[in-house]
C-alpha cells in the first residue's frame, strides 16, 4: 500500500491538466477593485470571482459559507475541535501597461510557466486550498482538524475581507497564508500608506501621467510640458536609452523608462517618476515654480529608506524601514505622490505621521492618510510552525533554511496565529522577459507550474504536520 505521501504525490502528478486548467479559469476573471454595489462591495468581477471559487468548493462537496456584503468565501472540511486555516485571496492589482507575451487576463503557457494577472500573487493559492482540502477528502487521510479554507477579494486594495470576517468569526488555532514565499515567514512589517499633494500649481508641466498600480514602483512615466524652442533644446540634451524627449502638437513630451518592482522591497527598481524629475531640474528653461517643486519630488524618490523626510529607522527583527513612491500624477494643475511605507515593531505610528506631515508641510504639501496597520509577529518557537518549518527542511533537502519576516502586508497581519508561505518552489521567467517583467504585480506576471505543483505538495504536508500537533 502507498504511503500518504506517494498518494498525495501521485494525486497531483495525474491531477496536473486539471490544476492548471482552474488556475486558467480564475485567471481570466478582472478581479480588480472595481465601485461598490450591493451585494458586491469591491466591484463586480471580485464578487464573480468568489462566485466561482465558492462553485469549485460546492462541486466537490465541501461546505460553505459566501459573505457577499463581507467580500469573502469560506469552504469548510472535517470536524475536529482544533481549527486549522488556509488564506488565499482571489483579487488583484490594476493590470499596468507593457505586456509582452500576453494581455492580463488571457492566461497561456510558455516553457513551463502560466503567465497571466494573478498566477503568482495570488490565484495560485485559491487553487492550492482547493486541491489541499480536495485531497484529505478524495485519498482519505486522517485528519483530525476543522480546515477552514478562506478565499478573500479585497487583499490588495485594504483587507476589508478580512476585517469583515474576524468581526464575524474566531480565526483559526493556527493558519497558513499563502501568499509570499518558503521556507516561511512569521511576522509581517507595519503599513502605512498616504497621498501627497502640492498646493502650488505647475505652469510650464501640463500633465504627468505614470502608474495606476498601487504597490509597484512605477516603471513608465509620460509628462507633457508647453512646447517652448529653448525648453525643447534644453531637454534633447540629456536623452538617453532610458529617457526620450519629442515635441508634438505644440508639446514637449517625455517618456521615462524605469524597472517596477514591489514597493515593499524596492531595491533594484528604478523609479521612472525619479529619472523624469533627475532630467526636468537640469533644465535651465523650466518655469521657477515648477523646477522648485519637481527638485523636492526628486529628492524624495532618490531614496527609500525615509532619510528625505527624516523617518528612518531599522528593527533588530524587521530590519530597515522602507518609503516607496508607486503613482505620480498632476490633478488640477497640481502634482499629486501616493506613497507606501513598511516598518518594524519599533516605530511608533502615531510618531512616523507627524514627522511625515512636518516634512511636507514645510514644502507647502499637503497629506492625506489612507491605511495603516501595526507590525505583527508571531512567535518562531510556535509548535506549528516549527512543524512546518522542519516539514520544509525534510521536503527541500535545505537543512540551512532560516525563517523570515514579510516586508509585504498579508492577512497574517490580522490573524492571531499564522505563519507565511509560498505558492512555488521554483523562480525564473521564461525567455522573451526583460528585468521589470514577471514578478508579483509586475507586467507579464508568471509562475513555473512544476514550482506550483511542489508547492501544493509541501503545503499539504505542513498542513498534515500541523494536524499532529496540539494547540
């Protein structure tokens, strides 16, 4: 007789076509935020997308429970008295420009991999949750647990869901988040997120247009500037492979290349916002008010530790404060920043506020806070996350593996006990991607399905492993 874990191996080996064919499926659904309507508070396609997650659980005969008002699924396996969980969420970012092996939402295969919005970050744990209860059930494996199994669509636009649902419900004794990386992670760095807007209007910039996408450094940046002869020459002084300047219809436009990359860890990205600003304060032709605001923009995207605003700081367990522009714009003749921060457990919120709205202020701009939560850890001698940290150990071979903290947000953050883990065990993009290509929230997003496919073995080893534990 095979062992529970040839079975689970087989299981997903001779499952594969199937696995990755509802990966499709759930790719091809827009589940980015959209406007509010009963019934679907974040949009149509987010509440279609947890429509059909919650068909997926119900075909295969699992309970459920679909918060329409709260934005989340619930799918139940098992009864036992010890409650384990596994988070996934089912929404994404805002799609961004400049794909190249396909559009957002037309999923394909290429070399080993599934491109598409939502592969990585974070269909691939629906899919994973799915088939992890789908197995305890179909191959009979003793489990003495309750597995809640929640599918949330507001993870990536302010975590309602889960606020919704612990108003609600008592999290699980211990949870699962797939949503970053392996070996694991046991504690997520403090969020705030705000908008900066100046109270001076530009004269010569007409419109700066980047990113929509909050969460990635902008990777693309197109300004447009009143065409005057000496201002156009000026600006065709410093083009280079990274920077264009043309004059059309009256207008000096510039384009602004740059590499995207998380705004929770944005070494190696290159704001395009900053190589734009680095060029215009060079310009001797640029109308005074404007050159002085766009130097203090400069200023704050050359950096992302906070040193321009004067709030960096680094934890012994979270290590460095990080201060991260994602969009720029002008409204109303005005520029417009949107900024993410992520910090350990030692910076008090209250304290990184006021020094935030000091700095700004003193440069006439004016703040507006969005979202905030406190860092959140949990402890790393936890019975059930050593379980499944040794699960991975035992899995990979990587006997040097080391725990991590998340400089991202997950709901781990509001959840009482919970540890983070990935949905691939394998990196790369296949051929024809450029850097700033294939990542989380990147363009041409991409996941190795083989790395999907041991990662959804591993989970549910952890997931047993956990099951052996007590509370």
């Amino acid at each position: 007789m095979l062992s529970y874990k040839e079975q689970i191996h087989n299981y997903i080996i001779n499952n594969k076509d199937e696995i990755v064919g509802i990966l499709k499926e759930l790719v091809k659904i827009p589940s980015v935020r959209g406007e509010s309507v009963p019934g679907a508070p974040f949009g149509y396609d987010c509440a279609k997308v947890l429509e059909y997650a919650e068909k997926l659980y119900q075909n295969n005969g699992f309970e459920t429970e679909l918060d329409a008002d709260g934005g989340y699924l619930l799918s139940y396996y098992g009864e036992g008295k010890k409650s384990l969980g596994l988070f996934a969420h089912a929404d994404v970012v805002p799609v961004g420009n400049d794909w190249v092996l396909t559009k957002p939402f037309e999923p394909i295969e290429k070399e080993g991999y599934l491109i598409g919005r939502g592969v990585w970050d974070d269909k691939s744990a629906v899919v994973i949750s799915l088939y992890c209860a789908k197995m305890l059930k179909e191959l009979d494996i003793p489990f003495n647990s309750r597995l809640v199994c929640f599918t949330g669509a507001n993870e990536e636009s302010g975590m309602q869901d889960i606020k919704n649902y612990i108003s609600k419900h008592k999290a699980p004794d211990f949870s699962l988040v797939c949503d970053t990386a392996f070996p694991l992670y046991h504690g997520n760095k403090g969020m705030l997120q705000f908008t900066a807007v100046c109270n001076e209007s530009l004269e010569s910039i007409k419109e700066i247009s980047g990113s929509n996408v909050k969460g990635a450094i902008t990777a693309k940046v197109e300004v447009k500037l009143n065409y005057k002869d000496e201002l156009y020459t000026d600006l065709k002084m410093y083009e280079n492979e990274n920077i264009s300047v043309i004059s059309e219809n009256n207008e000096i436009i510039i384009k602004s290349y740059g590499v995207s990359k998380h705004t929770a860890l944005p070494e190696g990205s290159v704001n395009a916002g900053y190589l734009v600003c680095e060029l215009l304060k060079k310009c001797q032709h640029l109308a005074e008010n404007d050159c002085k605001q766009i130097e203090f923009v400069s200023e704050l995207l050359s950096h992302y530790y906070g040193e321009t605003v004067g709030i960096e700081n680094a934890d012994p367990d979270f290590g460095k404060l990080t201060f991260a522009n994602d969009m720029i714009s002008v409204e109303n003749g005005k520029i417009k920043l949107h900024f993410n921060l992520r910090f350990g457990a030692c910076v008090d919120i209250v304290d990184l506020k006021e020094k935030i709205k000091g700095a700004f202020f003193e440069k006439g701009w004016d703040i507006s806070f969005e979202s905030e939560a406190p860092a959140h850890i949990t402890d790393i001698n936890h019975p059930m996350l050593q379980a499944c940290f040794n699960m991975y150990k035992a899995y990979t071979g990587d006997t040097k593996a080391k725990p991590y903290i998340n400089a991202g947000g997950t709901y781990a953050m509001h959840l009482p006990c919970a540890a983070e883990i990935g949905t691939t065990l394998r990196g790369g993009t296949p051929n024809g991607l450029t850097q700033g290509h294939g990542g989380a929230h990147q363009p041409d997003e991409c996941i190795s399905i083989d790395g999907m496919l041991e990662a959804l073995e591993l989970t549910m080893l952890m997931l047993i492993a956990c099951d052996k534990e007590d509370v």
